[in-house]
C-alpha cells in the first residue's frame, strides 16, 4: 500500500520530471480550428506559442474528464493504494469536479483530492512539496492536512510583455489594448484566490520588472527553506532579465525555472516571465 500523487499537465512538469517525482500526469487538451491537441503529448510548448502567434482567434482547453481519471482510480483501488490528486485551480477548470465525479464512479474512499487554488508554477510547487512529504512518511491524512495549509502560503506573480492575447481572449477591450500599447503599458497579473487578474501595471519593460520585484517584496517574506520557481513563456529572455533585477534584493540564484503553459499563456501570450514561492507561515 503506498501514496500515488496525480496532477494535471497545467502544472508544467516534464514527463521527464514527472517519473522522477513518481507523478502521474494527464493532459488537458488544447482546441485550434484544426483541432485538438492533448497538452504535452501532442504539443510542445515551443509548437504551442508558434501555433498561438499564427491563429487570428484563441484556442481554447477542455477541463480533464472524469473517464480520464478513473482507470487510474480503480488501478489504485484494485491495489489498495491512496491517491492524491492536486488540480489547477476549481475557478480556472473543471478538471476539480471531474475527479470528485470519478471518484464518485469508482467507489473507493481512499482517494483525496486538492483544489489548488493556483495554476502552472504555483501548482508544480505544490505538487513537488508533496512528493517530500511522502518521502518524510507522512501517512495520507497528515499530507492532506500539510498541503492545504501550505497552498495558503503560495504567491503567484507574472509580468506580461503584449496586451494581445489579452484584448484577443477578451478579457481587454480594444480601446484600452490599443491605449497600452501606445503607453507602452505592461500589465503585471497575479494567482489570488483561484482567479487570474490584474495585481499592478507598469510603463516599460524596466517598469515593469522592477514593479515585479516589488510585488514580490511587498506581499511577504519569501520562505527560502521551501521551493522557489520562477516561469517564462517561449523564451527565458524576459525571466533572465527579471532575474537581474530581482537579485539585488532576492535570493533567486537556486530556484527551480519551468516553462508556462497554455492555461496562462494562451491569454498571456509569450513572453511572460514569473515567479512562484511559498510565503512564510
């Protein structure tokens, strides 16, 4: 009897990552007019953004199904294993009601679900805080008990370099798109509560870094004993500059770097550069 751990791909490990981490990962799946295409299986992040920037309409993702996570229920029932699963945000997918329905489906009570409340980076740390747990010999309720408190303690900052994605996923109006752009205007966006919005706005790119750097600053003490991640989208180029911005005043030189995926990116765009941690208790 022992703990399996599942996640969906929003948490941008690598399946490379994922076997190592002991991590079960299933996709999402991202809809273009020329189909759908299962999130990093079918489609690299690098053949995402190419896809994005080519496509006059965004795509858009379909939430995991319950079907999707039953055969591995009933695997872990047939075993009389735990499962824990840890999901994007329940207000940015339905793929946390879709595993409450499986496990429903499956009959077996053995099976704890975490609604994250965060996405990309914030979710990988939470998951990766996780396979520590286990290997500390946290029994299933002790762990369950550890990570909701801990997903209470994760900040999620990132800055986006074009209103595009924003003004295309209509979560800009075009004045206001057209307005920034002119201005030269970044928007800075945030992971609060499960929702995706706006935490801080700045004029240019050093702006913007350096707004980036505060937020960080401002919204509590960093806790350097715990995991550190900081996320680009396409290119490292952006996250490598707010890197030198942030080291003057951050202790980032070990945090762990993850691509961005398509949750954030298909309305943020490439680009975008972030950062993830938890806060200290």
């Amino acid at each position: 009897m022992g703990i399996k751990i599942i996640t969906d791909s929003t948490s941008d490990l690598s399946q490379q990552q994922a076997n190592e981490l002991n991590v079960t990962i299933l996709p999402l799946k991202v809809i273009f007019p020329d189909g759908e295409y299962s999130d990093g299986i079918d489609l690299s992040p690098d053949e995402f953004y190419q896809k994005l920037a080519q496509s006059a309409t965004l795509p858009t993702t379909s939430q995991l199904t319950p079907e999707q996570f039953l055969p591995h229920f009933e695997a872990a029932k047939s075993a009389n294993d735990d499962v824990l699963v840890i999901t994007v945000s329940s207000k940015l997918s339905g793929t946390y009601q879709s595993a409450v329905i499986a496990k429903d489906m499956a009959e077996y009570d053995n099976i704890y679900i975490i609604d994250s409340t965060t996405v990309t980076i914030g979710l990988q740390i939470l998951v990766r805080k996780a396979t520590d747990l286990i290997k500390k010999g946290l029994d299933i309720k002790a762990l369950v008990d550890a990570l909701e408190q801990a997903k209470q303690r994760i900040r999620l900052f990132a800055l986006v370099e074009s209103l595009e994605y924003l003004k295309k996923g209509g979560r800009l109006t075009g004045v206001s798109a057209l307005a920034g752009t002119i201005l030269n205007i970044k928007p800075i966006i945030e992971v609060k509560d499960g929702l995706v919005g706006v935490a801080a706005k700045a004029r240019g790119m050093s702006g913007a870094y350096n707004k980036l750097v505060a937020l960080t600053e401002q919204s509590g003490p960093i806790d350097y004993e715990d995991y550190i991640c900081t996320g680009y989208s396409k290119t490292k180029t952006n996250m490598e500059t707010f890197l030198t911005y942030a080291n003057k005043s951050l202790k980032l030189s070990d945090a762990l770097e993850s691509p961005i995926g398509i949750v954030v990116g298909t309305h943020a765009g490439p680009g975008v550069c972030g950062i993830a941690y938890f806060q200290k208790g």
